[in-house]
C-alpha cells in the first residue's frame, strides 16, 4: 500500500497513481508493507532493505525515513488527512540511482519497532531535494514495485 501527499494540492488524493513523488517539506511518500509480527518473532533479523525503483536518475540526496504511528489507507491518505510519525529511530542517508534501477535504504530499527511491540502502520519518506523525486508505486508492473527485504536466521 502506498501514496504521496502535496501541499500544494491538501484535498487531493493519489493513492492509485502508478508514481510516488516526494519533494521538499511539500510532498512527502507513505508506503506501508505487510509485516506480520508473530512470523518474525521467533527469529533473528540481520538487516532489512527498502528498495524503490526509479524511472529517472536519482541524483545523491539525503532521504529521511519515518516510521507511521497512526493508521492510513491508500484511498484517503491526503496532505491534510495524514498519519503522524515518529522520528524516533528514523533511517536517514545519502541515496542515488541510475535511472531505470532501485535506490535502497537500511531500515533496521523501524522493522525491529514494528516486530518488537509497534504497530507496522508504515513509514514516511522525505527529502530536501527541490525538485519533483518520482519513483513506481505498487500500482506499478510487480517488477516494480516497492520492497521490503529482510534478512534472517532461525
């Protein structure tokens, strides 16, 4: 599941676009993936890897990755109905991709929150970059879809 909310446009909502924007404070992309807890309670977990796929070159940009402390669905999320987040163990590094490739990010400690006690209601994706950041959404072909990979050991 995911969106993009913009400032510009608060009411607007973009859940079935086939691309996530973000951009500056303006607009911000929510991705929520299904994790379910008791499935990894029992394991060790070695690291986890976000991974979006970008149409267009991605140039290094500091992306911010939040975990989602409030519930949201796809088909309402919008600038001003949106969930809040936490940045408390939020992921932050310098990102960069070719075009037509994935761009990835370590999200260790929101993935060990949500298996530990937090609900996995999702994460926030922002960044100061000023221009239009577009990446496929899970309306997307499957191939390109957003991941979340997660390395682990019995």
């Amino acid at each position: 599941m995911d969106s993009y909310v913009d400032e510009i446009n608060p009411k607007f909502k973009y859940g079935d676009k086939p691309r996530l924007i973000m951009k500056d404070t303006s607009k911000w992309i929510y991705l929520k993936f299904d994790i379910h807890r008791p499935r990894w309670a029992s394991k060790t977990i070695i690291g986890t890897l976000m991974r979006i796929w970008v149409p267009e070159t991605f140039s290094a940009q500091t992306i911010t990755v939040r975990r989602l402390t409030q519930k949201w669905r796809e088909d309402t999320i919008r600038w001003n109905k949106k969930p809040l987040s936490t940045a408390t163990g939020a992921s932050s590094g310098s990102v960069s991709a070719a075009a037509d490739s994935f761009w990835e990010i370590n999200i260790d400690t929101i993935v060990a929150d949500w298996i530990a006690s937090k609900a996995p209601y999702g994460v926030r994706l922002s960044t100061a970059a000023t221009t239009n950041e577009k990446m496929y959404s899970s309306e997307a072909r499957a191939m390109f879809r957003p991941e979340l990979l997660i390395t682990w050991s019995e």
